[in-house]
C-alpha cells in the first residue's frame, strides 16, 4: 500500500487563510487565567444563532461579552489573547 503526500488542496489553503473564528475573548481581547471560564465561553459563542456572523460590529452588544468584560475587570485580569491561548493549549 502506499500513500502520497497531498501538495495542495483548496480545502486545507482555506482553512489556512481564515481568521480564528470571533468569540467574547477575541471581543473583549483577553483571557483569563482560568480553564473552564474561558472554554465555556468559546462553548457558548459556539451555540449563539448569531455565531456564523460573529465579529466586532454584532457580537458588541452581547451579554456574554458585557459579562466576560465585567468579570474581568473586576479581578484586574488583563492577560494574553485568546490566538495565544489556542496555540498554547
């Protein structure tokens, strides 16, 4: 059996020129230290109606992102943003 090595596929150049998908971290441009906080978020970004037009001009006035922003502020957190945090985890 032997396999080839794929030079190029239209699929995988797309998906390597998208943009990391829009969340409330990337809306709000930090992430906290904590684990679950930050993957429930993504989780809930994930499930919102709204999610294939995520981006700065709808995702402004969502609660989850005044929520993540108030919480954040609250305990001082002003940390890496969540492109590093993919990478790193």
């Amino acid at each position: 059996m032997t396999t080839s090595v794929i030079r190029y596929s239209p699929a995988i150049k797309l998906i390597e020129t998208q943009p990391p998908r829009w969340d409330a971290l990337f809306q709000v441009d930090r992430v906290p230290p904590w684990k679950v906080f930050t993957e429930s978020v993504m989780n809930t970004c994930d499930r919102c109606p709204l999610n294939s037009a995520a981006g700065p001009e709808n995702c402004r006035l969502c609660p989850l992102v005044e929520f993540v922003e108030i919480t954040l502020n609250a305990v001082n957190i002003n940390t890496k943003n969540r492109k590093q945090y993919r990478e790193n985890s």
